[in-house]
C-alpha cells in the first residue's frame, strides 16, 4: 500500500493528535525509532446480522473474526475487500532534562480510541501514549546512538535522529523525558483495480 492505513485513517476522521498537549510533556518530541507492522487478509464473507467476518490469508486460509458492535458501519464491507491491522510503536524524545526532584519513570499515560461512524468504511484506532522518565546509560555522539534506561531496568537503544539539536549537551548518567507511542488501526479498505 502506498498509503498507509494509519495515515488515511487521519486523514478521513480530520483529527490533528499532533496538536494535543499534555501536561508532563516536553514542548518538542522528535521522533527516533519507530516499527510498523502490516497484515493484512481478504474478506472472504460479511455477515451483518451476526457480525461476523470470515477472512482469507494470501495461503487460502479461513479465519472467523466476531466484530464488536463498536465498530461503525460493518453493512459496507463486501467480500473482496482487503482487512488491514497496521500496529506502530515509537520512541521519541524531547532532550528535555528532567527536573533535579524528577524520579525515572513513568509521568503521564494518554490513550485514545477513534471509531469512524459514516467513513467509505468501518475502522477503529486505538493509540496509547506514555510519558517516561528514563536514564541516558550510554550516549555516542558521533554515530548519535543512546542507550536509555527504561524505568523497568529495560535497556532501550536508539539512533537519534539529525533534526535532534543538543544531542552533544547530554550525558550519559542525564534523566530526559521520553515518549513511548503504540497505535494499532484495524480497518477495511476496497482493492485497487
């Protein structure tokens, strides 16, 4: 797919995540290490009434899948569309330092769930988003890799992008202020012909 769901869903419910605020957070979170996941399947058959779907994997596999009531709009899905979970997980930090009284862990945790009623499909979009306090174990400012140190003792490695300005003002032994993004979009999309 060229345009991943996660971006048509953003852009067919018109929402800005970007200009949310939260309180703990730092006023500049550049991103640093991020995954995506795709999987997809074919809708094999729709049944409205029990909502139920019944899905085919590219090896010919059937799978049932119960649909929750939840999700809007289920009477415009056909067979022949295509079922995409797209999951993400980010990392992005402010290069913000945390306060002298600031203990490693986690500050704040926003989640948000977005059901699209009257979109050309059904989807749901669930994001959690956690604010984290975590130690700088390591820090190369050459090749800009940093080891944190997650409040679970977790050691966490990440490339740290070049439009992140200050990197050389860090330490390793610095608490910084972290977030951790997991976005999971489930939707149905018409084939390209």
């Amino acid at each position: 797919m060229k345009k991943s769901l996660l971006t048509g869903l953003f852009a067919a419910a018109g929402l800005a995540f970007a200009s949310a605020t939260f309180a703990q957070a730092p006023a500049k979170m550049l991103p640093l290490a991020a995954e995506v996941i795709v999987l997809t399947a074919t809708v094999d058959s729709v049944d409205v009434k029990k909502r139920i779907v019944v899905l085919k994997d590219a090896n010919g596999n059937l799978a049932q899948m119960n649909v929750a009531k939840s999700v809007n709009d289920l009477d415009k899905v056909k067979k022949g569309d295509i079922f995409v979970v797209e999951h993400a997980q980010a990392i992005a930090v402010g290069l913000t330092a945390a306060g002298k009284d600031a203990k490693p862990g986690v500050s704040g945790v926003r989640s948000l769930t977005v059901a699209g009623k009257g979109s050309a499909k059904p989807f749901e979009e669930i994001t959690d988003t956690v604010y984290a306090t975590v130690k700088i174990s390591t820090i190369d400012a050459k090749t800009r890799i940093v080891t944190f140190t997650l409040p679970s003792g977790e050691k966490q490695k990440v490339k740290v992008d070049q439009a992140v300005l200050g990197l050389e003002k860090f330490k390793a032994g610095d608490d910084v202020m972290v977030e951790f993004v997991d976005d999971t979009a489930i939707g149905f999309v018409t084939p390209k012909k």
